[in-house]
C-alpha cells in the first residue's frame, strides 16, 4: 500500500510540475534531449554499451546451455536450435505448435 501511495503522490506532483512549466519548457526539454541522443560522444557510448551486453549475453546464454541443455526435454532444446538458426535460414521459422493443445 505504501507504495502505491508514493507512486500516485508522484504522478499528481509530476502532473503538477509539468502542468506549470507550460508547453515551452517542454519544447525545450525536448529540444536539449534530442541534441544529446545526437551527440557522437553519446552514440558510440551507447554502441559500445549494447555491445557488451550483447557479448555478456552470448556469453550468459552458452553457460546456460551448457549446465541445463542436456536436462531439457528435447522439443525445448529443437525450439531452442530452430531459434538460433532463424537468421541464418532466410529469417524463416519453422511453425510449431507451442502454446495449442489437441484437447
């Protein structure tokens, strides 16, 4: 309960703020975090940040799969190959019928 309190006394005081600062304010808020996405420093810190985290998890996911791949049941670990290798097949997957029933 506490904290959905706080989270409803921050939006009525984030409605509040913002209703004040009026729409130019907002342009220029706008206007500052758009030259900062464009900023080459901040691109290829966020590049090199989703670089990592791709890499780590590369890394993350054949350590997963090497300590619990063999103790999957095996229509896991086909669905599991049959999505590695999607974009290597022309972005095709096979159809499946994960999620239906025959009952």
């Amino acid at each position: 309960m506490r904290y959905k309190l706080t989270f409803v006394v921050g939006l009525a005081l984030g409605y509040v703020i913002g209703t004040r600062a009026g729409r130019e304010r907002y342009e220029q808020m706008k206007k500052s975090a758009k030259e900062l996405a464009q900023n080459p420093a901040v691109r290829n810190a966020a590049e090199s940040a989703a670089q990592t985290g791709r890499q780590v998890a590369g890394k993350a996911m054949h350590a997963v799969g090497d300590t619990v791949g063999d103790r999957l049941p095996s229509s896991v670990t086909d669905r599991v190959h049959a999505l590695r290798n999607r974009g290597r097949s022309n972005g095709r997957v096979e159809d499946d019928d994960w999620g239906t029933s025959n009952t």
